[in-house]
C-alpha cells in the first residue's frame, strides 16, 4: 500500500484492494527472489497460478503456453521446485505469473542471480510476451539491456521520477549513462 496517492489500473483505483482482486483485473507479479514454491512441483507451481476461477477453464491452454515458452518446463514439470537452476526457477516465476493471463505482467529484478546467457534469454522472452500484446513492467537492474527493450523509461532516484522518456532517448541520456551505465 502507498505511503500516498493512489494506484490505478484502467480507470480504476486498486491500492486498497487484496492481491486475489488485483489479480483478477490482469495484474501479475513476478516478484524478486522468485519466490516459488519449493516443495511443490514446477506443474504444481503453475497451477497455483491459475487459481482463479474464471481461468481455470483455460487451464490448458495456458499451460501449453508456458511450455511453448519454456520446454524446459516440460521437461521438468514433475521436479520439485527447489531443485531447479536459477534459471529454471525464473523460468517457473515467470511461467506462474502468465497462469493468470495478466494484461499487466509486473517484474522485479528478473535477471537478478542469472548468468549473463540467461539474462539475454529473460530479455528476449520478455520482448516475445510484449509482441504478443502483454504490457510489462519492469524494475531492473541491467539498465542497458531494460532500456533497449523499453518503449517508456522512468528514472528514480530516491523515491522520485526525475526522467522520462523511451528507452532511446535514456540510452542516450549523458544523466543516464554518466550514472547507470
């Protein structure tokens, strides 16, 4: 919840709401750290993510997504989580998040911990997702390979936007390199 001000989401406020609501307007969460299940399997770990009612029909569906995305899920769908790579547990996180068929998928540092062929592989996944329509959002720290991919950057700096605009226009920002890169 916000210190102050408000959150909105298509016209609508949603700072006070529980996650299971704010899930159910389209928001995911792909939070830092992953966060999965461990002792649950990756195919358990990725229903958990299609709870809602309404999306259980797609179940399916949305499964065969995932696994289009990330064989090697498939491959691993009956290991328990924690015995999974860094790379395959941000594959699962991810994977989880898209379960609920989010209009806005939000990312915290999702390269954090990934070897740098991982993180090339993340970053090429996530322009995959936006091509098929997905809004993403994310807060990372590969400034650099963040800002290609970008069609809006915000720089913060203690709490405060103190510059905006494209990801190009950031690259070629002298604050912006200078500071970050």
């Amino acid at each position: 919840h916000p210190k102050a001000g408000t959150i909105e989401f298509r016209g609508r406020r949603i700072e006070q709401l529980p996650p299971h609501e704010i899930v159910k307007l389209g928001i995911a969460m792909v939070p830092e750290g992953r966060r999965l299940f461990p002792k649950l399997t990756v195919l358990e770990n990725l229903q958990v993510g299609n709870y809602l009612p309404e999306n259980r029909p797609q179940r399916a569906s949305f499964l065969a997504e995932v696994f289009s995305l990330f064989p090697r899920l498939y491959e691993r769908r009956s290991q328990l989580a924690q015995t999974l790579s860094g790379g395959e547990s941000q594959m699962l996180a991810v994977g989880r998040a898209l379960m609920s068929n989010p209009r806005l998928l939000a990312m915290d540092e999702p390269s954090l911990g990934l070897a740098p062929n991982l993180v090339d592989t993340l970053f090429d996944t996530v322009q995959k997702l936006n091509a098929q329509g997905r809004t993403i959002l994310i807060v990372e720290q590969h400034v650099s390979q963040a800002l290609e991919i970008a069609d809006r950057a915000y720089l913060l700096e203690n709490g405060s936007v103190v510059l905006e605009g494209t990801g190009v226009e950031m690259l070629g920002d002298e604050h912006v390199k200078k500071a970050y890169l």
